[in-house]
C-alpha cells in the first residue's frame, strides 16, 4: 500500500509538450494507466484526470479543449489501483490549490461529449422546431459536421498530425465524440 509520502507530487514532475515535434501525443501513454494533468500555454493548471489508457483519454481532451492542452505531467502506476489513483488526484488538486478544476462543471468540458447543439443558429433552431423527426436528425448532423470542421481547424493550427475519428451515430444526436 502506498503511503502519503510515497505519493508523487506534482510540482516535483517535468513538463511534456501535449504534442510533440511530430504533431502527436506520444505513444508511450498508449494503454498505460496513471493520473495525468493537463496545462495551458501558460502553464495553468485546467484539468487532473486517471485512466486505463492515458493516450486514449488525452486525444479526447484535446478534441474537448484544445485550446487548453498545451503542457503535461504524467505519473504512470504498474499496479492500478481506483484508491491510489483517487489519492494522486486528490493531492494534486490541493496541491495545486486550485479546488475549482475538480467542480462538476469543469469535469464536464473534459469528460463529456461535446454538445453541438450549443450552436446552433437562430435559423438552425427555427429549422429544428419545424421540422420532422429526419429532418431534425439531419439538421443535428449539419450543425455537429459544421462544429467539427472547427474543431479540425483549430487542430490543424495547433499542429495536430493525429488520425481524429469521431462517432458518426452521435452526430444524429448532436455530440461529438471520438470513436
């Protein structure tokens, strides 16, 4: 059992670019376990997070805020453990002093598919109100479609060279996610 003092701390890991020289996360975070955190450009602290597959969980993120994931620090555990993941967790966020990243409303912007429907135009939602139960489904499509060529963009202005594959059946619904 890991004892407090054994838990890593977070001012004591380095820095690694969200992306590398190459536009990618790095391949190493693939089906690893750990507790990573997430930095702006300005090295602010915006979101602690755990996962099975680190890697998979990042490229998500970076669909979700990509403007917020500029920086990382990462602490891989061999041994998974819910409870010692929690603890890491919870001491980063105290020590970061930060409690406001742990709310409800943050962990929302990070976890959560992203809600296409949020912009939708005035039109888009005149459109939506008249229309059928098809046409509604394809109105959704055309606004998710539309936020998602944004999202591809600004990807490709931050330097993004990985393959982005979202989940063509929530767009019927009007969220984004990745496959």
């Amino acid at each position: 059992m890991i004892t407090e003092t054994q838990l890593p701390s977070l001012n004591a890991l380095d820095y690694l670019p969200y992306l590398d020289e190459n536009g990618v996360i790095t391949e190493d975070l693939q089906k690893k376990i750990g507790v990573y955190a997430i930095f702006n450009e300005n090295k602010k602290l915006k979101f602690i997070g755990y996962s099975r597959d680190i890697y998979a969980s990042l490229k998500q993120h970076l669909v979700r805020q990509t403007q917020q994931c500029h920086w990382l620090k990462v602490e891989i555990i061999t041994r998974p453990s819910r409870t010692i993941l929690e603890e890491i967790k919870t001491n980063w966020t105290e020590e970061n002093g930060d409690l406001s990243i742990d709310n409800q409303e943050n962990q929302n912007l990070w976890t959560q598919a992203i809600d296409a429907k949020v912009c939708m135009t005035e039109e888009d939602k005149e459109t939506y109100k008249n229309s059928d139960e098809l046409g509604k489904i394809k109105l959704l499509k055309t606004v998710s479609r539309r936020v998602q060529a944004d999202i591809e963009e600004t990807l490709k202005q931050r330097g993004n060279k990985m393959k982005i594959r979202f989940n063509p059946k929530l767009k019927e619904q009007g969220l984004l996610d990745l496959k």
